[in-house]
C-alpha cells in the first residue's frame, strides 16, 4: 500500500543541514494501522509532510521513494499530486486550534475536498458531511456545518479535521498526533472511530507520542530517534519484548506513571540538537549500555527475529571471521 | 450587531460635534479680524464694527457655535465671505470633482497595490518581489507634489499625451488620479505582501492543500480572504481620506475640488468657507472608519456577533 524507502527529508538552514528524516524506510500495508512513536523534535510530523509533499521550505526531500501502491509519488508533478492529495492520502494535523480556516464555515471546508475531487452536486456533499460529522460524533451535525471554527471546542475542532481527512475516503489516512488535544474518553472514541475506519479498508499511519495510544490501536510500530527508526516490530512484540534501550526507557517511563511511582522513571539527558548529531548512534549519548564504537560508528538496522529490527550494537551479529 | 453600529454611530456624533467645536473655537481665537481682511486695510472702522455685529461674530462663541449648528441642520453653512456665495453650493459643485478623483486614485492604488503585492508575496525574494517592493518603497516615501510634477513633465509636458491641468475631459483626471493614488499604492502593495506571507505560514493553510487543492486554489479561497481584513479596513480609512480633499494635487492639477476651497477658506480668511470644507472632511473620515470598522465584522465572522 504505502512503502517510504530511504526517506531523507532535510531542513537547509543558515547553520547547516538539519536532517529531520534520515534514512527511513516503513511500510504501511492495506487494512492495517501503523503507528510511529518517539519525543518531540525527533521527524515524525516531518515524515508525514514528506509523505504528502507538503514539507516546507527550507525543508526539502533529499532522497527516497515513496511508493503508493507501487507508484512513485516523489516524482510526480504538483498537479498530479494535488490530485492525489484528500483523495486517495489525506492528513490530519497536529494542531486542531489553528489548522481551520477562521474565516470559513466547517461544513464549507469539510465538503471543499468532495467538490473538488469527486464533482459531487452542492447537496450531496452537504448530504455526505451531515453522514461524515455524525460518524466521528459531532452532535448536531446539521446545525455545526454551519458553525466557524471560533465556535467550536478544541475537540470538536479535531473531529472536524478528522471529518474533513475521511470524506473521500481515503486510502491512506495519516494522523498526526490526532488525539493529543484532547480529552480521555473523547481519545478514546477518536480512536475507536479509526478502528472503525480501518475496518473499512482505509490504512492508517498514526503519528504519537504517546505509546499508551499505540498500544491500543496499532498493528506495527516504528520507534523514531532524532531522524532514524531505532526500532519496529508489531505492537505485542515491541512491547512485550523491547530491544532498543530508548524503546526500553520510553516503555519504562510509561510504566512508571502506570503505577504511580513516587519519582517519575524518564530518560536521563535531552534529545540531541540535530545540527551536531554524533558520527555514530545519535543514542549514545542518554544511553546506559553505551559502547566504545557506538559514538563512532552507526548501527545498522539489524533484524533480531521475523518482523523486529533494532538499530543498536548490542545486537550486532557476530561477523564470521 | 444592530447594537453595535447604533453605539459606533453615536460616538461618531460626538466626535464630529467635538471637531466642529473645536474647529470652530480656534478660527475665532487666531489674532485679527476677518472682516478687516476682508475689506483691505483702507476701510472705515464704523463699516467693520457693523459688518461683525451682521455677521454675528461679536457674539460669545458659544451662542455663535449653537446658530452655526442649527444653519447647518437645515444644510445653511453660511455664506462665503470671499466668494460671496453659499458655502453649501459651493461644496456641493467641488464634491463632484473630488469625488470623481478620489474614486480614480482609489482604483488605481488598489489595483496597482493589491496585484504587485500578492504577485511580490507569492514571489517572494524573486527579481518580481525586489522590484515590486523598491517601487512601492519610492511610492510611500515620495511626496505628492513631486510626483504631480513629474508625471506632469512627462506625460503632459514632454509626451503630450494627457493635459496638463484642468479638468475639462475626463483625460484630465488620470494624471491627478495616479498622483494621488501613487502613495495609497505602495503602501497597500507592502500591507498586502506582508500580511499574505504571513498567513501563508499558518497551519490551515497546511490542511487545505493536504485537501488537494492547488497553489493557486489555496491562495485565492485561503489566503487572500484572511489577507483581506487588515488590508480592507486599511482602503477604507485611505479612501476617506482621498475624498476629504486633495488639497495639493488639486492645487497642482486646477481641479476645483473640496481641498481648493479649503485653500481658498485659509488664504482669504474665509471663516465660513473654511468651517465647512474642515467640518466636512472631518464627516468623510469619521465616516470611512466606521465603514471600515461595518465591513471588518461582516468579513470576520470572529469579530461578528452571532444572533
Ligand atoms: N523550518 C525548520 N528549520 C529547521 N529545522 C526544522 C524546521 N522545521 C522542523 N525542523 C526540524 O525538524 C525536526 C523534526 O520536526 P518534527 O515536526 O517532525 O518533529 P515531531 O516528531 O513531529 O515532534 P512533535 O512531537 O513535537 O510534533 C525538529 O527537530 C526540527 O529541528
Ligand atoms: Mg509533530
């Protein structure tokens, strides 16, 4: 369905070349959810612009391919992307306060999508956003198409966005940090409506930081570090059996706020600024079983067992001599 | 809303009744009697003292100021003392010439600014942007008289192609129109550019092209709509002030216009002229900010009340 392969997307700043997304490569596969994890700043949301094409500037995509159903959309004219973009992949931003257009109604601007890639009549995309404000569960839903974004809640917003992402119904819906604006039980029906919705043949690529959110909804999962996928593996396994020390450190913090401990469990040290990343694991540095090579020599992607890669030396394969 | 423009319109009133005051105290208080000026320094000083008492400028100004402004409820401004004829009649024969070249000017500065903006935003640091925001650069900054004068050289002068002064073709308004509006364009051009380029970073501007819709789709149903509202109430306040009086291009140009008799109102100390062209100006502004203030809540439907 969707397959990134060696996705370099960098920033060109006046200090030097941010690497934002280094070398990534993931697969999103029909009908499945799959999820991308870590801290702030590592290139998730950078990831998903790759994705669309809507890094940007001075971000641009170094290398990579992206290939939507086999076919390259890296290399596709703006026109032919504008046409796939809200059709066959659509996002959901981070930020539910400020990605409406203040000045348009929301019925407007769910229903702008269907007029503009399917030609549907005025009535029926109205007919079909009443349907659409329904199934994600805004009450109302005929009154609220009606509503600027000023008047609604931050939840509501993000339902409205959502609404907005599902109405061609996608092939590909990327969510980026979908839930994190909001509350508890509303997370919780956000994420039940994406069950539903990849029940129904749309592929999700659910952006978090929030593993507990993972956990719930996702088939596969990529752990991101400062740019690079550290580890993946399908959500049992990555939790059940985490590898990576940063995986490790991040399941531990989630777990320390499970039971209540006193001290919060967090991983030592901050996110490396990615102007000076070291030669070697960007890692290193917070990390407790830091080798000698690991600031100098970047570990591979290694498969330790079907499905579950880490990028880590502690699982470097012995080389036959 | 209806609640809204009654309370706006009512502190209008009060600021136009505070202008006039105003202005009408301080036309008594400069030093020298009008009619003295009037009648040339050999009149007899029994006819000056019975001139004033007639004129009623003997009254306390108060009194004088409650007469003004009942005359002026009945559309009586009194009598130009230079011209020897209503005020009212003759502002009303300037106003269409004033008008004429303020719509013009406006026109063309909106035009001219809200194209090179949008085209210096889009373009931004390209040769189009530099260019673009040099001459608006040269737009605000450039006197209004040196700008009359040049294109009066060049095109009238040199060219041949438009008259010089007068206003006897419609020919005639164009160069004072593009003098006029020269300023108005440069700096709408730079409101425009830099209020778009702005808007072009915000988030929602992400989530519509994320719907597919193509660069020129997200500027002109996204952007321009949110890039509007400063720029609006900016052409608003700029169109009020282009009606007010142009007083140096119509100076410049012989356009008989509101701010030619207000020239004439100050050089023959012509109370009652000058009274009414300052009071109606003061009204044409007071009355553009207002319109600005109606069409932001119409456009912005955060600033709308609902219900
Ligand atoms: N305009 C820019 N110029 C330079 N660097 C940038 C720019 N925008 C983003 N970056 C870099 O890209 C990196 C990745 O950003 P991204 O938004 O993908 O993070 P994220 O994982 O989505 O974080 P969050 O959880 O906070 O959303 C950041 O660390 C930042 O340094
Ligand atoms: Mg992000």
């Amino acid at each position: 369905m969707l397959q990134v392969n060696h996705l370099c997307t960098s920033f060109f700043t006046d200090k030097g070349e941010v690497r934002a997304v280094d070398d990534v490569s993931l697969e999103v596969p029909a009908g499945k959810i799959v999820g991308i994890v870590g801290e702030s700043g590592c290139g998730k949301s950078m990831t998903a612009r790759s994705v669309m094409g809507l890094v940007r500037a001075p971000g641009k995509i170094k290398s990579g391919e992206i290939l939507l159903d086999g076919r390259d959309i890296v290399r596709l004219s703006e026109h032919e992307r504008c046409a796939i973009r809200g059709s066959e992949i659509s996002m959901i931003f981070q930020e539910p306060m400020t990605s409406l257009n203040p000045v348009v109604r929301v019925g407007h601007q769910v229903e702008e999508a269907l007029l503009l890639h399917e030609h549907v009549k005025k009535q029926e995309a109205e007919a079909r956003a009443v349907e659409i404000f329904e199934a994600v569960g805004i009450p109302d839903a005929k009154k609220r198409l009606r509503s600027y974004p000023h008047q609604l809640s931050g939840g509501l917003r993000q339902r409205v966005l959502i609404a907005m992402a599902m109405i061609c119904r996608p092939k590909l819906l990327i969510a980026d940090e979908p839930t994190t604006a909001l509350d508890v039980t509303v997370e919780a029906q956000i994420l039940r409506l994406m069950k539903k919705l990849c029940g129904s043949g749309t592929s999700i690529l659910l952006i978090s930081h929030n593993l507990g959110v993972i956990a719930q909804v996702c088939d596969y999962v990529y752990v991101m570090y400062a740019g690079r996928i550290v580890e993946q593996a399908d959500t049992f396994t990555l939790f059940d059996n985490p590898c990576h020390p940063y995986t490790k450190g991040l399941l531990d913090s989630v777990s320390s706020l499970r039971s209540g401990a006193q001290v919060l469990d967090t991983i030592p040290g901050v996110v490396p600024n990615l102007l000076h990343l070291p030669a070697g694991c960007s890692f290193s540095m917070r990390c407790g079983c830091c080798m000698e090579k690991c600031a100098d020599l970047l570990p591979e992607l290694h498969e330790t067992e079907p499905g579950h890669r880490v990028r880590c030396h502690l699982f470097d394969k012995e080389e036959p001599a | 809303m209806v609640r809204n423009i009654l309370s706006r319109l009512l502190q209008a009133v009060c600021v136009l009744l505070g202008v006039a005051l105003l202005i009408f105290i301080m036309l008594r208080i400069v030093p020298g009697n009008p009619i003295a000026t009037l009648m040339g320094e050999h009149a007899d000083r029994a006819v000056i003292e019975r001139m004033t008492a007639e004129l009623g400028l003997d009254q306390p100004i108060l009194r004088q100021f409650i007469r003004y402004l009942a005359d002026a409820l009945r559309g009586d401004f009194g009598t130009s003392y230079s011209l020897g004829k209503p005020v009212a009649a003759l502002m009303g024969a300037a106003f269409g010439n004033t008008l004429k070249l303020a719509v013009l000017a406006a026109l063309f500065a909106w035009i001219l600014g809200i194209t090179s903006g949008v085209i210096a935003a889009v373009r931004k640091n390209g040769l189009l942007d530099h260019l673009f925001m040099g001459a608006s650069l040269l737009g605000v900054s450039m006197p209004v008289f040196m700008v009359a004068m040049l294109l009066q050289y060049v095109f009238a002068y040199h060219l041949h192609w438009l008259p010089i002064a007068g206003v006897s073709s419609w020919k005639g308004f164009i160069l004072p129109a593009v003098a006029l509006g020269w300023n108005s364009a440069g700096s709408v051009a730079r409101l425009v550019r830099s209020t778009l380029l702005e808007i072009l970073e915000e988030d929602y501007i992400d989530t519509a092209r994320a719907k597919g819709r193509g660069q020129l789709g997200v500027l002109v149903l996204h952007a321009l709509r949110n890039a509007m509202l400063p720029v609006i109430t900016m052409m608003a306040v700029q169109f009020s002030s282009l009606l007010s009086g142009a007083v140096i291009t119509e100076s410049v140009f012989s356009i008989n216009g509101i701010g030619r008799l207000a020239v004439q109102g100050i050089s023959g100390r012509d109370i009652p002229l000058l009274q009414g062209t300052v009071l109606f100006s003061t009204l044409v502004v007071i009355l553009g900010n207002f319109l600005a203030d109606c069409l932001y809540s119409v456009l912005d439907p955060r600033v709308r009340k609902e219900g």
